[in-house]
C-alpha cells in the first residue's frame, strides 16, 4: 500500500446557477431560491410558513448563463 498519493488537480466549473434570496414575510429570514422563472410558493427554512415569490426573467438568467459560458467564464483568471 503506498503511503503517498498524487495531489488532485483543482477542478473548473461545469456549470452555474443563480441564487436570489427572497425575505419571509413573516420573521424577515432571506430564503435562497434558485432563479425561480414561474410564480410559485415558497416555504421559509426557519419558520416554515408559505409565501408567494415573484418570479425572475428566464430570458436574464439565460442571458448570464450565456456570457458567463455556463460558469467557465467566471473562474478566477490569476488562479490559472
């Protein structure tokens, strides 16, 4: 059995997806949601209470997606 062991290479992103944080209606927590493009209930991971979100422009998120190149685009280039 050998006692060392080859360093990982650090891996780039293969993908994204962006959070938007909703605040609960009823204690203020922020909840995160991922880009959520149709409207819908959401359910506060404090309190538990349900609330209706106001959905996010599915065009925008694709739009990010597309400049950022899926994640790829937004590596720290100084870490390369």
């Amino acid at each position: 059995m050998s006692g060392s062991k080859k360093p990982l290479t650090p891996v780039k992103p293969a993908g994204m997806e962006l959070i938007f944080l909703y605040p609960c209606p009823h204690c203020s927590r922020e909840v995160p949601l991922i880009a959520p493009s149709r409207p819908a209930m959401a359910q506060c991971d404090a309190c538990r209470e349900n609330f209706p979100i106001v959905p996010v422009d599915d065009r925008t998120i694709r739009y990010m997606k597309v400049i950022l190149a899926g994640g790829k685009a937004g590596i720290d280039p100084d870490f390369l």
